[in-house]
C-alpha cells in the first residue's frame, strides 16, 4: 500500500529558486533491458548485429520515456538539489525512489562551504515500487543554518533509482511491468518507424497507450511539481 502525504496549501520550496542538477547519469550496466536479449528474443531479428547501435537507442529512448512519464528514475543516478536558502520546514527531493543523501553543503556569511553534520537532519525515504519523494527534515529542536543570500546558497546531493532495500551490494530493481511497458514501445517503434495509430486528434501508437497506461500508475504526483 502508498502511503501519499498530505498535500499543503503551498509547495515546501516557497519562495526559494530551486534548480535540479544531474551529478552522475545512470550506468546502462544497470539497465534490466538489454540488447541481446531485446535483439534476439523480443525483436527476433535475423540480420545479425547490424541494426545493434540502432536498438540501442530504441532502448536508450524508452528509458526516457519511461522517466519523463513516471518523473522518477528508474536506474541508479546522482543529483543535486541547488537552492537560494534553507526552507521553513522540510526539503522534498524529486525523482523518487530516493536511495540516499549523500551530503547538505551551503554558503555561510562569509563565503565558505560549509558541510551540515548528518546528525542534525533525518532522511525519510520511502521505499517499494510506488515510493513517493524523499524527505529531509530537521531533527527536533533543530534549526536551519543561515546561509548566504545567493542563488547557489545550499546544495543537497543525494542518490535515487530503484534498488532492493537492505542487499548489500546494492541491487538494482526496477519493477517489471515497468520493464514490459519499456518492451512494448521498443517493438512498436522498431517494427513501424513511424506513425501507427491516430485517435482524439493526437498522434500515438497503441502500444505507446498501453505503456503510458502502465507507467501512470507509478506517476509521481506531488503537488509541488
């Protein structure tokens, strides 16, 4: 079962600018869908390798997909979260499922970076296949520090992607109908290379509805967008 967070009248990053940046993109080592076996079983070609670089990129492109509609990240990668200050409550990070922060740094008065003791804050992270966004909170009693009034005042880096709660070493799990749904779009786009379907003045396929239909149920809804 999800347990979703009630929504507030206004989004945690109030009045902040708060900019999302990628530090390490995902390793395709850790992708379920892979080429051999999508060439091979799912595709079933018979010219051999040839269209190999082209098949990749029919993988590499429902992976985005899958991302763009979900708003999470499916495989293991590294952001940061750049803000103009501290908010009043909580941080929200996006792209769930949150696997870890890795550090909160900010700007003091006198220009130095200055690292908050993990001690001082805690990480929720929920964790299953419909895991809404992380959360980091100030222990109680605790108070934000007071940084500097600039853009990049505060940075929070931290890990997200699916992964098996408590393996070490860490898993990669992404889960399955995800996975099918990312199978569906690699043959439809493979096999027509082009327009298969037009309904309601859109232009789709319909293994694209089918898909898109699977991934909306992981839809990361927050209400801060």
């Amino acid at each position: 079962m999800t347990t979703w967070w009630a929504s507030s009248a206004e989004p945690w990053d109030t009045g902040l600018r708060v900019v999302r940046q990628q530090v390490t993109p995902y390793d395709a080592d850790d992708d379920p869908v892979v080429l051999q076996s999508v060439r091979d079983d799912h595709l079933r070609v018979t010219n051999d390798s040839r269209e190999d670089r082209y098949i990749q990129s029919l993988i590499t492109t429902s992976l985005l997909m899958a991302q763009r509609r979900t708003q999470r990240r499916l495989l293991r990668e590294t952001w940061k979260l750049v803000m103009s200050g501290f908010p009043s409550a909580h941080i929200e990070l996006p792209y769930p499922p949150l696997i870890a922060v890795t550090s909160i740094t900010y700007i003091d008065s006198e220009g130095d970076t200055q690292t908050m003791d993990a001690d001082e804050y805690e990480v929720d992270a929920p964790i299953g296949p419909e895991a809404v966004r992380g959360r980091v909170r100030l222990v109680d009693g605790g108070v934000w520090p007071t940084p500097a009034s600039v853009s990049n005042a505060v940075t929070v880096t931290f890990r997200t992607g699916y992964v098996t709660p408590g393996v070490s070493p860490e898993t990669v799990d992404v889960p399955a109908d995800i996975t099918h749904a990312r199978l569906l779009v690699i043959k439809d786009l493979y096999e027509h290379r082009g327009i298969s379907f037009v309904g309601a003045g859109n232009v789709v396929s319909k293994a694209e509805i089918t898909a898109n239909d699977i991934w909306d149920h992981y839809r990361d809804r927050t209400v801060s967008g």
